[in-house]
C-alpha cells in the first residue's frame, strides 16, 4: 500500500475535501494511464492511501503530491507494530545504525510521538543490536498514526508539490515556443487546466505527460486576435505566455495575461524543462 501525502491542499481551509477528491480522481487517472492493478483509493486523516500491488512510481508525476512512501499496515497495537518494524529492519546488525520517526496524526494513541520512537527504539536495538543515530543513519525507520492504524515505511519518494489538476479553473496557453512548455506545466501545477492554443501545429507530448485529470487538445487559431471568443467559449479565465523580463510584450486581447516565466533566467527554464522531460512517469 502507498500512503501519499499532500502538498499545499492543506492551506484551502474549508475547500479541502474539494481538493482532496480532485487529487484522487487525478491519482486514479495516473494509475489507470500506467494500466496499474490497484484495489482502492480511500482518503484518511490528512492523507490518501491507495492499496495496490504494482509498483506506483508514476505517482511521481502528479500535481498535488508532496511525497509518498510505500507502507506496511502495522495494526494499533504497540506488539503488532513491534513485529512489523522488525521485518523492516531485518538488514540491520551491530555495524549499522539506525533512529525511529513518528508522526502521530491520530492522538487516539495511547503513546505520544516521543514516547512511540522511544519504546519502538528500545525494542529495534535490543533484537538487532544496531546503534542508534539521529544523524549519518543506515534506516530511518519511519510511522505514521492515522485512522486507528500504524503504517511503516523507510523511504519517501518526493512528489511535484502544487495543486491537483483542476481545482483553480481553465487557462489558455499560448505555445509559441519550447519556454511556453514550462509555462503550461507552472500553471498546471497551480491547479489551472491548461488548453493549449497556437498559431501553427505544436509538439504537446511533455504536457500530455502531466495531464493526469484532463485531457490535452491542441486548438490552432489564425490569429491573436482570436484568443478572447475561444477563452469565452471554454470558459477561460486567462492567456499563459512565455514571456520573460527582457521579452515582455502586450497582447491585443481582453482575458488577463499570465507570465509565470518572469522571473526566470534561460538557465533556469532550461533545468527544469530537462527535469520534466527526464521524469519517468
């Protein structure tokens, strides 16, 4: 099973369950793109778990996932989860090191956070003999308390952050060059899906990539001028260009212009065209 958790949906107060079910319907999108088997995909306290038997390393490329991390259900009971944890360090012996992470989501448990690494800890070193280290440590042996059940895990595997697809709305992006790219993939993560408009016939795959929760459609116009009767249509709230600092230029349109570019340099658009474009998804 994969617990996954979110990135900035947590900030949107009372909209949240709005964004958490938006970030499911994306995850199950992503899941069922990569033709993963999975049996079910269920919100939890603060996180989303999906149990699957594949693995789900795409889950990579969702906007709207902080981390995820691939987990045992340990039970609620401190021997249960004793005799989980020792299964995940099984490799550790004298000559290797390691520390004990709780997160207590559920106060419902009888031990705090501390007082769990501590007696977890203790019970870890005795049956392994590995030493214990805070820092420069083999295993991070890792427990989140959520829902009456702890999940053990010893890696995160590090999401895109943002928005999930969908939540903030339709923009319009104007793919007029390979930089226009980066500048769709910015607003996706931000939530917004993307409808990608251009003067002639554009390469779409690395968006296509990310665009789990939407489809992507090319739309060739003629002309600029175009762009308002197509925002209104698809109900758009704004034109995404490409601009930089040094480029800026005004567009005979009425929808509000988004430059998410402009504070970039070259370099930097480059490096992180080259991150999305090495992604495996």
């Amino acid at each position: 099973m994969i617990i996954i958790r979110f990135a900035e949906i947590g900030l949107k107060g009372k909209n949240r369950i709005f964004f958490e079910k938006a970030l499911m319907r994306n995850i199950q999108a992503c899941l069922d793109k990569n033709n993963i088997n999975y049996k079910n995909i269920t919100r939890l306290m603060g996180r989303i778990l999906v149990v699957a038997d594949d693995p789900c390393d795409c889950l990579a490329c969702v906007f709207g996932i902080a981390s995820f991390s691939y987990a045992v259900n340990a039970g609620f009971n401190m021997e249960q989860v004793k005799k989980a944890a020792l299964e995940l360090a099984k490799d550790l012996n004298p000559k290797k090191s390691f520390r004990i992470t709780c997160q207590r989501l559920d106060k419902r448990f009888p031990l705090t956070s501390q007082q769990f690494d501590i007696e977890l800890g203790a019970f870890v070193q005795e049956n392994t003999k590995a030493k214990v280290k805070m820092k420069g440590f083999d295993l991070n042996l890792q427990a989140e308390i959520i829902d009456n059940f702890v999940y053990l895990f010893t890696e995160k595997t590090p999401g895109l952050g943002g928005l999930p697809i969908g939540v903030e709305g339709n923009v319009l992006v104007l793919l007029d060059d390979e930089y226009s790219l980066l500048a769709g993939l910015l607003m996706m993560k931000r939530g917004c899906r993307i409808i990608p408009v251009a003067l002639k016939q554009a390469d779409t795959s690395l968006l296509e990539k990310y665009a789990f929760g939407q489809k992507i459609s090319l739309k060739i116009i003629k002309d600029i001028s175009e762009i308002d009767t197509i925002a209104k249509e698809l109900k758009a709230k704004a034109i995404v260009v490409s601009d930089l600092l040094d480029t800026m230029k005004e567009y005979p349109v009425e929808v509000p212009v988004f430059r998410p570019l402009v504070a970039y340099e070259p370099k930097e658009i480059e490096e992180e065209l080259n991150g999305f474009r090495q992604r495996v998804c």
